[in-house]
C-alpha cells in the first residue's frame, strides 16, 4: 500500500495492521456529503464537539483509497474505536481542513 501524500491532502489510518490511506477526493466528498448532509455543518459539527463517531467512520469510508477488497466499513469503524478517537482526530484534521481550504 501506498503512503499517504500530504499534498494532496491524504492521511492515514491503521487498520487490521496496515495503513489505511484516506484521500478526500470531490468523488469522495461528494459521497460523503451524500450521506452526512452539508460538509460545512460536518465541519462545524467537528468544532463544536458534536461530531459522531459515525460521521466520523462514515467520511474516513468514502474518502478510502486503494483499500483491500476485504474491508468493510464495520471493520474500519472497529480499527477506530479499537485506536481510540484521539488517535484518529489527527486524521480527521487533515480531511476536514481539506474541505474547508483545498488542495
């Protein structure tokens, strides 16, 4: 698997031992927005603290890149609380500040 390039706005996230990249791509955000509504509200939500784990799990399964087939996203969501949210809050950092600013 690939590493996660920070320029392009991808991070990474270790599930089942290896490292998930997540790359928020307007396809991506897009099927996220889809499923969680406005990603201003999302972000917003983030900052205020009310974001759920959910709509965490849920933007880190539509912005997945190159994940194995086997993957599902009950495993992804398992990898998350297993690390603990404060593990992923850097991961979710990246992305949401790539909705708010962009490549």
């Amino acid at each position: 698997m690939t590493p996660a390039n920070p320029a392009r706005g991808e991070a990474a996230l270790r599930v089942a031992g290896e490292m998930l990249v997540l790359r928020p791509t307007f396809a991506a955000l897009v099927a996220a927005e889809g499923e969680l509504g406005p990603l201003f509200a999302l972000v917003a939500r983030a900052a205020d603290g009310g974001l759920t784990l959910s709509e965490m799990v849920a933007l880190f399964w539509h912005c997945r890149h190159a994940a194995p087939d086997a993957l599902t996203r009950e495993a992804l969501g398992e990898a998350v609380v297993a690390q603990g949210v404060a593990a992923a809050t850097p991961v979710l950092r990246v992305l949401l500040r790539q909705v708010l600013s962009g490549r």
